[in-house]
C-alpha cells in the first residue's frame, strides 16, 4: 500500500522529509516532558518499548506555555546520542531572546539532533491568554523558522491545525501561515490531535494549492474521557459528535473506553493512510500500550 507517494522504502539515514516521501506509510511517537525524576522513569519506559517498532522518528514536546523546556532539551539530546532512534527536537518563542534561541539551536546541533519542530509557543500560564513576546525574542513560527535555517543546516517542521489555530478567524488564514511557514524554510508539518479525517484533508489539500509540504496529522488512542476533553479543550480541537457519543456510552467502564478509543484511532488512521495521509504521529501520553495496539492494527501500513 501506499502512502500517496512513490519513492521506495527510505534510507535509514534520510531526514523526515525523504522518509514521509517513501512508498511505506511512516510512524512516529510525541511524548510529553516529564516533571519531575519519576515521570521520567515512565517516560523512558515508553521510549524504549516503542524503539522496538523502528518509527521513523520521536518528539519531545515542551510543557504548556514552554513549562520543563530544560527537561525537554536534555531529553532530546538524550535520545540522540543514546538510542536508534531520530528525535525531532521541539522549540518555541515562549520567553526567549533571540540569542538565547541562537543558544539552544547550537546545543541540539551539537548533540547531533537533525530536526526540529518550530513553535510559536502558548502564553505562559494561560494557553488561552494573548500572547506577548520576548522583548527581545520572535512574535510568530515562520520568524524562527527562519532563524533555524539561518544558524544551522537542521531540517525544520512547524505545527498545523486542522480545525483551526485559536487565534485564526478562518481556514484561508491558517492556510496562509502554512505557506509562510514553507516560504521560510520549512519542510514538513505536524497536526494537532485529528479526530475527523475530513478536516486534516481538507487542510491538507488547500496548502497542496500552495506549496508541496507533508502533512502527517497527530493522533491519539483515547483511554480516559475527561482527559480527552481537557486536552481538546485547551488545543482548541473540537471533538465530532460522533466520537463524544461512542465514548459516552461506555464511560465508566475504563476497559470498553481503552477499547472504543482504540477502534476509533485505528478507523481514522486507516481512513487518512488511504487518502494519501504521509504517515501517522501518535501522540501517547507517555504510555506504550494503546499506542501500540492501534499500530498493530494498521501493520500493513508500515510494511
């Protein structure tokens, strides 16, 4: 099966782009920053059990407005320097100056780290506040988009929003960004948590007008409902109806919920791989197992 490509298998040294242009559909896992020495514990746990299915890389995300950044650094350089696998570092405008930008794209450099996401960042404290920036920092992501081309020959990928930026008024505009985004030097792009196909395609499509950008779109097996809707909340991502109404009839019962939030991560992974979607890029709360069962189901993908 394909992926909507037709390059072959990529090479194992290949930056993402050349990756999400092979024929076989990519894979790759988001963690969240741990807070503390035992979250890392788990989170490393997760790493390690997901290195054994060979994804074509892994991101470390920055805590909600740009909170455990160090932790986030030292992990992904970690990852770099200590595993198989290809991290894509992540980095935001959140409180920073632009030397102090110049700082942290030398260090990942220096620790071999080849990618990174470029992010505007939430406003510290209130993802839902107005953003300020630095005094002396950047204002959007195409700026440090920019930035990183201009100090490193790293690869750069930027964040897309499906159902709309929180501070966008329309789809016109998110598209726009995008191809800001691309103009600046960016080569591939990463949605936010997808939970209706038609939404990541019809984004997907209208930047295809535009510029030639990979888009994989994010995904996560649901296991704990009120999580879900929390994380929907402040990501701006509105969940369908129809997904509210499977998993409330089973809420209560956490097994029928893992397994209903399984299925549903299965069906729209398999809808958006057919409709030419790169790969898919779960995110997984730091824990392997849903992940993984969901990437079983779809193992005629990654073949």
């Amino acid at each position: 099966m394909t992926a909507g490509s037709t390059a072959p298998f990529a090479d194992p040294g290949a930056r993402i782009p050349q990756r999400l242009a092979a024929q076989r559909a990519s894979v790759s896992f988001e963690f969240f920053p741990p807070k503390d020495d035992a979250g890392e514990a788990v989170l490393w746990e997760a790493i390690h059990r997901l290195e054994e299915v060979e994804p074509d890389f892994v991101s470390v995300t920055y805590g909600a407005g740009g909170t455990t950044q160090d932790r986030t650094v030292r992990v992904t350089e970690q990852i770099a320097s200590g595993t198989s696998l290809t991290p894509l570092a992540h980095l935001t405008c959140v409180g920073a100056s632009v030397a102090q930008l110049r700082e942290v794209i030398a260090d990942y450099q220096a620790a071999g780290v080849e990618h990174v996401l470029a992010l505007r960042g939430d406003p510290p404290g209130d993802v839902r506040g107005t953003w300020v920036a630095h005094r002396e920092g950047l204002s959007h992501a195409d700026e440090l988009v920019r930035l990183i081309r201009e100090e490193s020959d790293i690869e750069v990928g930027v964040a897309a929003f499906p159902d709309g930026h929180p501070e966008s008024s329309s789809i016109e505009q998110d598209v726009e960004t995008l191809v800001r985004k691309a103009d600046a030097g960016a080569t591939f792009a990463i949605t936010q948590m997808v939970f209706d196909a038609d939404t990541y395609l019809r984004l997907r499509d209208a930047v295809a007008a535009h510029r030639d950008l990979p888009i994989t779109p994010g995904l996560m097996p649901v296991t704990n409902v009120r999580q879900i809707a929390r994380m929907s909340e402040l990501m701006g991502t509105p969940l369908p109806k129809t997904v509210v109404e499977r998993l409330s009839a089973v809420d209560g019962d956490p097994a029928a919920v893992r397994e209903v939030g399984v299925q549903i991560a299965t069906e729209l992974a398999e809808r958006m791989l057919r409709e030419g979607a790169p790969g898919i890029h779960f995110i997984t709360m730091n824990r392997s197992t849903a992940t993984l069962e969901v990437h079983q189901n779809l193992l005629s993908w990654w073949a």
